[in-house]
C-alpha cells in the first residue's frame, strides 16, 4: 500500500468515515439480502406482525420497498467505502448515509404504527448511528 494511501486510510478522520460507512455497509447488505433470499418468510412474519394494523394491507409494496432501499444503501456505503479509501471523497458513503437513515424512519414509523414499541425503540440506535455518518461523511 502506497504510503500516501495508508496515511489516508489512517486520518483519524478519514478512518472514522470508513468505519462507520462499513457498519451501515454491514447491516444494510445483510438485511436487504436476508429479505432477497428468504422473502417468502419475511412476507409471512411481517404480514402476522402487521395484522391488526391500518397497514395490514400494504405488507408486500412495504416489503419490497424496504429491501429495494436497504440493498441500495448497502451498496452505496460499500461503494462508499472504496472511494473513501482510495481517497476520492465521501459523497457516495454520504448519500448511503441518508438512504440508510430514511430506511430506519420508515421502519420506525411501521413499528409504531403496528404498536411494536420495543421494536421501534431498538430502532433508535440505528438512526442515532445513521445520523451521526451523516454529519461524519458531510464534513
């Protein structure tokens, strides 16, 4: 590794960018793929999960929105992640940063809505993560 690309990767700043844009990498790829890959299970626990809600109706546009953002800002974090290192600047991992946050919230507001309030809560963390890579990678 070339020494002006190592000094970059270990910027205090810089590191803490890549960091964080790999977790979101981590948890968005691994839940947008779990959804791909067994959508049929997820279908059946969120159409019981959201039975008794105003929503109940809505499950299978929900679920293919949610896995549709959550691989796309997957892909962006982890695209983002490679210019980071490579030294090209934060604007991809920063709009995965957003995507991810918007996912969180529309989630939030599902677990809300069907009275999941431990579940939304749990959430929490998420967007606290969410929020603070979008104010790390838009420096």
């Amino acid at each position: 590794m070339p020494t002006q690309l190592l000094e970059t990767v270990l910027d205090p700043w810089t590191c803490a960018q890549i960091l964080t844009s790999a977790m979101l990498a981590i948890c968005f790829l691994q839940s947008g793929i779990d959804k791909v890959v067994d959508f049929k299970g997820n279908l059946a626990w969120l159409t019981g999960h959201f039975a008794k809600s105003p929503l109940r109706g809505q499950v299978v546009p929900m679920l293919v929105v949610i896995t549709v953002l959550e691989c796309a800002a997957g892909a962006m974090c982890t695209a983002g992640v490679v210019q980071l290192v490579m030294g090209s600047g934060p604007k991809v991992a920063l709009w995965g940063a957003q995507l991810a946050a918007l996912n969180i919230v529309m989630l939030f507001f599902g677990q809300r809505v069907a009275k999941d309030y431990a579940g939304a809560a749990t959430l929490a963390n998420y967007f606290v993560l969410c929020a603070g890579a979008i104010l790390l990678l838009a420096r």
